[in-house]
C-alpha cells in the first residue's frame, strides 16, 4: 500500500474490501446459526434423557416447543427444525468440549464461553450441514465437511460431490489425485450478496424472504 496508485485502483480496492468484509459478515452469522442450533439439539437430547418432566410432554415435545418459539418470536425453529438440531448434534456430539462434559446442566455453563468455543469447531454455515445430514457414514462425513470447507464449496457444490460419492470413488481408486482433479470442475463460487439470500440465514435473521434484496 505503500506505493502510489491511480483512482481506478482505489475504487477498485475498496469495492474488493467492501466485498469481502461483507462476506466475512455473512459467514460469521452463519457460523452462530451453527452453534445455536447445535446448542439446541444438546439441550433437547439432555431434555429427553434426563427432563424431570419428560413423560409429561412425550411425542409433543418438539411441536410445544416450536409452539412456544413462535410466541416468543424465534424463528427458524419449526417441530422439523428441532428435529434436525437433535439429529445435528448426535452426529457430532463428540465436539463436546471439557467444559460440557463437566457440566451436570447447560444451565450452569458459561454460555458466552460456550459459544465462542463451539465458532472454532464448525467451519461450515447451517446449508451445509443440512446438506450432510443423511450422511450416516460418520468417516465419510467429516471427510466432506474438510473437502468442503478447504476448497470452499457452495452447498450446490457439495450437493454435487454427494450424488457423485466422491468419498467412495476415493476410496475405491488408485489414481486419488486424478479424481480430486475431475472433482473440482463445476464448482460454484458464491458471492456475499447470494449468501444473505439463504433462506435459513433470513430465517435466522428475522427477515422476510425477497425476490431479490438490494446490492448496497
């Protein structure tokens, strides 16, 4: 930056920076769905195993909280939602960080530690996880989790790896360099502008899906 540059490099630059920082900011709110709704489905598993009033709720547990959510106004947390979160954090429950196994109750955790500790294991936004939630193959999983976040796929790319099972032409080729090479063609690169359109990131937000929303 010490050099001098001309005012078409300097718009330039900023329209780069603005870019990217706004990406940065798309993904960060991403990031936190992942945590909260991981959060979620711990609390509703500890519910089930160990609720003093479990019984009393049953089968209905998860439509009366999503009952109460719509009350209170959270969105994002339909009885099919809830479910997901439960199915999200049994896949993964293996993050728990030696703060929650110390923990009797998620009630006398330090949330705000938490959830900061929980950013850091998560390198994928909500989508994603969506997308390799019926990955029953723990291996395979964390193997698209890594390709994923390491080569920046687009959920649309990741969905395309998965039909192509990627992780089992891997396993089952010799020549592994070439089908990485073959695995990258087609992929989709999102902008910050096509992230904010992601309607769980809306959902999340609390704001109302558009046609389209406006670029500045």
């Amino acid at each position: 930056m010490s050099e001098g540059f001309d005012f078409e490099r300097l718009v330039e630059l900023c329209q780069r920076t603005h870019e990217e920082t706004r990406r940065s900011a798309v993904r960060a709110i991403d990031r936190s769905l992942v945590v909260r709704n991981w959060l979620f489905g711990w609390y509703i598993v500890e519910y089930e195993q160990s609720g003093i009033d479990r019984a009393e709720y049953g089968a209905q547990l998860l439509s009366r909280m999503a009952h109460r959510f719509r009350k209170a106004g959270i969105r994002g947390a339909s009885a099919t939602s809830l479910k997901r979160f439960r199915q999200f954090y049994r896949q993964r429950r293996r993050i728990r960080p030696t703060l929650l196994d110390q923990s009797r109750h998620p009630s006398s955790l330090s949330l705000l530690d938490v959830i900061a500790w929980l950013r850091g294991r998560f390198p994928l936004g909500w989508s994603h996880y969506i997308a390799l939630l019926p990955v029953t193959d723990p291996d395979a999983r964390h193997f698209y989790e890594i390709e994923a976040a390491d080569n920046g796929w687009s959920v649309r790319e990741l969905k395309r790896q998965l039909d192509s099972s990627l992780y089992q032409r891997l396993a089952l080729s010799r020549d592994k360099h070439e089908v990485r090479r073959l695995a990258r063609d087609g992929q989709v690169v999102e902008k910050a502008s096509d992230l904010i359109k992601d309607p769980v990131v809306l959902e999340f937000l609390g704001l109302e899906e558009k046609p389209a929303y406006p670029a500045h």
